[in-house]
C-alpha cells in the first residue's frame, strides 16, 4: 500500500485561503523523484514521468464538504493504459492546485519502490478521500 504524505507549503496555503479545495482544480501525476514534504512547494520543484503514450497529468475532479466538524476533500480516481509503449519509470503519485498561478503541491503516496507500466498495462490511482481535517 502507498504512503500518503502531505507537503508542508500546502497546509499554509490552505489556512490563508490561497488554495480552495472546493473551486480549484487538483491535477494528478506521475514522478520518480523523490519528493520533500519541507523544500517542494510548486510543481517545477518536481518534475514529472514524460507525458507520452496515453499518459498525462489529470484532473481528479476534487470536491470538499464538512460533516460535524470533520472535513473531507475527495477526488475521482484516474486510470491510465499506455498505448504506443510503456510509461516511464515512477514512484510517486503527486497531486497540485492547478487553478494555483503556481501549481502549489498538495500530498503524495510513495509506492516505496518505481514501478512501470508497459503498453497496453494499466495504472490506477484510487482516491479513497485525498485528505481529510478533523
């Protein structure tokens, strides 16, 4: 199982209300670099797998609602198939505030070791929630 983790920069954003999780939209992608949750804070800190055969960044369609003080932010879940070849090696799944001027880095899951998809394979990411604040 992947390790979700959280880039500090985020939670900042998120208490001065320049990151909405409701309105912005939140991208999802693919990278084998190791993140920081301390020094990354924008998406050119962390460059991504190449955008080739039938992968690219997307968008998870984000919404967020409070329920007795507990407030979850949920995302739909992303598939990508590679066709024409495989995907470059990754490890990481990252997600950004596309909406952000500076692409503001969100979390990311450490799958622990890369990992490849070859052409014709598939690669899920399933958004259980993306985070929750309780």
């Amino acid at each position: 199982m992947a390790a979700y983790n959280k880039f500090e920069g985020f939670v900042g954003y998120l208490g001065t209300g320049t990151v909405d999780c409701n309105t912005h939209t939140f991208t999802v992608y693919l990278t084998n670099s190791a993140p920081s949750a301390s020094a990354d804070d924008v998406v050119g800190d962390l460059v991504g797998i190449t955008e080739e055969n039938n992968y690219a960044a997307a968008d998870i369609t984000n919404t967020y609602s409070e329920a007795s003080g507990t407030g979850t932010c949920a995302a739909v879940d992303v598939t990508w198939t590679a066709t024409g070849g495989g995907l470059e090696e990754a490890r990481y799944v990252v997600v950004y505030d596309d909406t952000h001027a500076s692409d503001i880095l969100v979390c990311w899951w450490d799958y622990g070791s890369a990992f490849t998809v070859a052409e014709n394979e598939s690669f899920a990411v399933d958004f259980t929630n993306l985070f929750t604040l309780a």
